[in-house]
C-alpha cells in the first residue's frame, strides 16, 4: 500500500478517470437537450463542455458563478435538468473509479456507499473553490494582459512591427494566464485529495493479496447479469435515437419566406472534347456565311458594275447626230 500518497496525486487519481467514465453519457443527454431547443450554449461552448466534464466539482459552483458572478454557459431551463441529470452519472461514475483506487493503488477495502461519500466531497471543495479560482484567474488575466501592453508601450519595444507586437503580446499574457491556471489546478486537485483522504484512513486493508485483489477487481467490472446490462444498455439508446431524431424535423430552424436565398443552378459538367466539337462546327458555320457573304458582294459589285455600263453606252448613243437627218435650210440672201 502506498501510504504516502500525496493529496495532489490523490485528487488527481480519482476525478480524472471520473470525469471521463462519466462524459459520454452526460454528452448524449446534452446533445438531446440541444435538438429539443432547451439548451443555447451561443459561443461558451467549451466552456460549457469543461463544466460538464469536471460536473462532480462544478455541480454546485455552476449557480454560483451564473448568478453572482455574472457569467452564463449558456440559456435555456436545460442547463439546470443537465446538471441534475449528472448527478447520479456522477456518483456512479466515483464508485466505479473509486473501488478500482482504493483496491488496486491504495491495497484498503472500499467501504459502502464509496461513489456517494465521493461525490459530495468533490462537490463540497468545488462550491467553495471553484468560484475562487474564477474570480482569481479572472483577475490574473487581466492584470497579464495590462502588463504586456505595458511593456509594448515602453521606448524601447515601441518600434516593433504591428503583427510582430499582436504575436509578442498573446504569448506574454496567455503564458502568465496558463501556468496560473495550471497552478489554481493542482491546488484544487490537492484540496480534493486532502478531503478523500480521511475516507482512505477510515476504509480497512483489503485482505487478500495483490493476485487476490487483481482477479477481485477484475471481476468487479463484470456485471452480475450480463443480458440484462446490454438490454438495458441498448434500450436506453433506441430510445434517447428515436427522441433525438423525432425533435430535429421540429426545431430545426428554417429560413423565413422573406430570407430565401435565391435558387442557383448547378453548372454543367465541363467536357472539353464536346467544347471543341462544338467550336469546330461554329467556326465552320461562319466561314461559310463569311465566304457566301463575300460571293454576294462581289456578285453586287458586278452587277453595278455591268448596269453603269450600259447608262453610259445608252448616253453615247443619244448624243451622236443622226446622218440620215436633213441638213437645217440656210437663210436667203436679202
């Protein structure tokens, strides 16, 4: 038995596993709360996906944090049902993870009622802490932020390019906001392991040895009854399928008749030996009008040519005396 163990690594040992035993299940109650409209996470929703996973801990800091701080996940009356429906996700998920710790890391007998003794802990340590490490992290950023466009500001910095300074100024303030984050962290993780350990001190040695306690673990992740689980198991699915899927046809929002994108027609495939086919018989087509063209012209030019020939002959042939005609009698001599 590892008598030793630090708070931090105790903390960490049981919710980490806990929180991720137990997401999958809150994931398809949310994922449900969202088609059936009860839930708007807007833009926080990792935020949202981060309470949700830690939801031992924040169960009871969420209130807190939306009412008297002033920051929302989200809105809707599904985020309240969500956090409730995680309870008991929850507490089984911290008995599973729970057992498997106390027989395998700390060689003690986990005692009755583990998963609850658990959970109201973490809850505990989270409704107190959970705020105070907003507010503080809150309040780090800030000052980070102030600082490093402090620091841009001075003489020496104030020549520097534009994007080069945005670069400087995120690396600045977000490498102060996440080692204090990891810091608030690890003293949360330690808070938590701290409470968890008078039940560690209070739960008796396992009496069997480690191949004991092995083959007893083991044994402790099969059910009891094994069609019952997966009948259970796939029941629950069929059902939270068919809700889904029956709230999607409903609150799926549709555009307004007024807000219709106009209908745009797919263009047709490009195939370009069609094209050249096509081109060919089009350039063809016009030289055959060009060449018929220029055939008429000419023709037309003839034509005047042949008719200003004819006038003129005609004009030569009026204007030319008559020799048959008799000469005009001259006038007599007075």
């Amino acid at each position: 038995m590892n008598e030793h163990i630090s708070p931090t690594k105790l903390g960490f040992g049981i919710l980490w596993p806990a929180f991720w035993t137990g997401l999958p299940f809150k994931l398809a109650f949310a994922v449900l709360f969202l088609a059936f409209g009860i839930i708007h996470f807007e833009n926080r929703i990792a935020l949202a996906f981060v309470m949700l996973l830690a939801s031992p801990v924040t169960v009871f800091a969420v209130p807190t944090v939306t009412l008297a701080l002033g920051s929302n996940i989200g809105e809707g009356p599904g985020i309240a049902l969500l956090f409730l429906l995680a309870i008991p996700i929850d507490i089984w998920s911290l008995g599973i993870v729970g057992r498997t710790f106390f027989l395998e890391r700390l060689r003690r007998e986990p005692p009755g009622g583990l998963g609850l003794t658990l959970w109201w802990k973490c809850a505990l340590v989270g409704a107190i802490y959970v705020p105070i490490l907003w507010v503080a992290q809150g309040a780090i950023t800030e000052a980070a932020i102030a600082g490093a466009y402090s620091i841009l500001e001075a003489d020496v910095l104030r020549g520097i390019p534009v994007a080069e300074g945005i670069s400087i100024k995120l690396t600045l303030w977000s490498t102060v906001a996440t080692v204090a984050l990891l810091v608030l962290f690890v003293v949360g993780f330690s808070l938590v392991g701290r409470m968890i350990r008078r039940t560690v001190q209070s739960a008796g040695h396992a009496p069997e040895n480690y191949q004991g306690l092995i083959v007893r673990w083991d044994l402790m992740r099969v059910p009891l009854d094994q069609g019952w689980m997966l009948t259970a198991l796939s029941g629950a699915a069929v059902v939270l399928s068919v809700l889904f899927w029956f709230s999607l046809p409903v609150f799926t929002p549709h555009p307004h008749d007024c807000c219709k994108k106009p209908e745009v027609m797919a263009e047709p495939p490009f195939k370009p030996l069609e094209i050249l086919n096509e081109n060919e018989k089009m350039i063809a087509r016009l030289a055959a009008q060009v060449e018929l063209l220029v055939e008429q012209r000419a023709k037309s030019e003839l034509d005047k040519e042949q008719s200003k020939g004819k006038g003129k002959e005609g004009t030569e042939i009026v204007e030319a005396p008559d020799a048959t005609k008799p000469a005009a009698p001259t006038a007599a001599k007075q």
